[in-house]
C-alpha cells in the first residue's frame, strides 16, 4: 500500500493524474439485531415486574371493591381504583407485548398493533401519573378545606374525568407517529418514528414535552401539596403538644376547622361529644391510614414497573 501511494505522489506530481479523486465509501453491512444477552436480562426483569405490579395492583383493586379497603370513604375509592387500572393497563398489555417484542427483536404484529401498542404504554404512564395527582388535591383539598368535603365525590369524579380525558389526548399523537417500517434489501421489520419527524430537534421537544407533563409537573404538583399538608398538621401538632400521633391531629384539624359538619355528626349518632370524637379519631384514622397505605404501594409499583418504558 506504501509503495502504490509513493507511486500515486510521484505521478500527481508529475501531472499524469487529476487534480481530484472519485472516491465513494461503501455502504456500511447490515448487521441485522439479535435476541442479546442484555435483552434477556431485560425479559427477565420484565416478567419479575409483572408477577410484582400484577399481584400488587389486583389485591388494591380487590381490596377497595370488595375487602378492607371498601372501608373508606366513598370519595377516595374510585381515585384508589382508577390508579389501579392505569397500572393494570400497563401490567396486562403493554408489559407482556414489550417482553415479546424484545424476544422477537424484530416487530411481527403489523402496522396496527404498532401504533396501538405506543399509545396504551403513554396512555397508562399518562393517567397513573395524573390520577396521582387528583389524589394529592383531593387530600390538599381535605385537610386545608374540610368545609368543601361535602361535595367530594362530585369533585373528585370531575377530576378524573379531566385526568383520563388528558392522558386520552397526549397520547393520541403516538397513534401518528409511530409505524412499521421494513428495512431495505433484508427480511427485518421494526416499529419506529422513523420519517415522523422531519428535523432532529423536533423529536426532542417531542420527548422533552412528555417527560415534562409525565414527571415534572405531577411531581411539582404533588410536592405543593404534600408540604402545605405537612406545613398545617405541624402547625396543628404545635398547638397540641400532648399530641404525637398526626392521625389524631389530623381529626382534631378536622373537628376546629369544621364545627357543623362535627356536631351533626354528633346528634346523629345520639353520642356524647367525647365518644363521637372517640369514634371519629379511630375512623379518620383507618381512612387515612388506608389511604396513605394504598398510595405507598401503587405509587412504588408505579415507579419500579413503568421507569423503563419512557423512550
């Protein structure tokens, strides 16, 4: 190769050879993808978090609908199911789907079940997260406004079908963008954006804008939330010193800021104040008991099962 190149030098130099060359690289070899070892490691984790979010979301559903949890109040459990749903969505279908697809590595389902498999996995991540935050308003609302805990159920139902009819919409767009492209000259087909976008820049925003309204505005707020309620059972907690529990607080909030609500109670029961309130600490109690309990758990199934299927 040496010797061919001094030979070329000598000839450009001499002006037997043109001043340009026509050299055009070959195409790079397809190298069509494998079933690898990282993929079954992926498979593997994937059907652990099945049994986990299938086992864990069914006993919540189960539980609100026909055992413990039927429990609490009548406001608070379509929210707990609903975000059990959204997580049976993922566990049942988009779950087992990805599984195969990593098996199969190529896609073998056509162009329909492509689009339709990219908007449920949105669809589910969309509704868990916003239904996740009708919860934290409904407890925001509950603590700091107990007076509008009358009309609840009516809220509460409103906000749901705001946080479905959402998800609904920003997942829509998946139904356009992805397809099923074959790959030319090889026998390989892969559901991809491919050909969606017309700029690089614009599949960003487009990634960017979900992860912004799937994490970061859920979890702002959330936090919100959660701090003023933080902030007013610490107040709460300082007027009551003898007080260490923040359940029976938390009925002691309820009981100052909402006087009427606690006296009807109270001639409706025939009871005396002491053994109303009693019975109200213990209930309000297991209410919130549950319901912080229930949200612990579909909230870390929601994290541990969904995190790796954001693309």
């Amino acid at each position: 190769m040496a010797v061919n190149l001094s030979v070329w030098v000598d000839s450009f130099l001499n002006g037997s050879v043109p001043m340009t060359l026509n050299w055009s690289p070959s195409p790079p070899i397809w190298v069509t993808p494998t079933f690898t070892v990282a993929a079954q490691c992926r498979v593997g984790a994937t059907l652990v978090l099945f049994v986990f979010a299938a086992v864990s979301n069914l006993s919540v559903l189960i539980s609100v609908c026909w055992g413990r949890g039927y429990r609490l109040a009548a406001h608070l459990r379509p929210l707990i199911a609903s975000l059990a749903s959204a997580d049976l969505i993922m566990t049942f279908v988009v779950i087992p789907l990805d599984a195969v697809w990593n098996v199969t590595v190529q896609w073998y389902a056509g162009d329909v079940m492509c689009k339709l498999l990219c908007f449920l996995k949105l669809f589910a991540m969309h509704s868990a997260a916003f239904i996740l935050v009708v919860v934290s308003l409904d407890r925001h609302r509950a603590i700091l406004h107990p007076l509008d805990s009358l009309d609840a159920g009516v809220r509460n139902r409103r906000m749901l079908l705001v946080a479905w009819t959402l998800s609904l919409l920003l997942s829509s767009p998946q139904l356009f963008i992805f397809r099923t492209i074959k790959a030319d000259g090889v026998d390989f087909t892969q559901c991809v954006t491919h050909g969606s976008f017309q700029y690089r820049w614009q599949e960003t925003t487009y990634n960017m804008f979900h992860f912004v309204t799937l994490y970061v505005v859920p979890l702002l707020v959330m936090t919100y939330c959660y701090t003023r309620i933080f902030i007013k059972i610490n107040e709460q907690m300082h007027k009551n010193k003898g007080v260490s529990s923040p359940y029976i607080v938390y009925v002691k909030l309820q009981a100052e800021l909402n006087p009427l609500i606690y006296r009807l109670g109270t001639l409706r029961t025939k009871t005396t104040p002491q053994k109303t309130e009693n019975t109200q600490q213990k209930k309000s109690a297991m209410m919130t008991n549950g319901v912080l309990s229930l949200w612990f758990l579909i909230k870390s199934c929601s994290i541990v099962h969904k995190s790796p299927y954001f693309h």
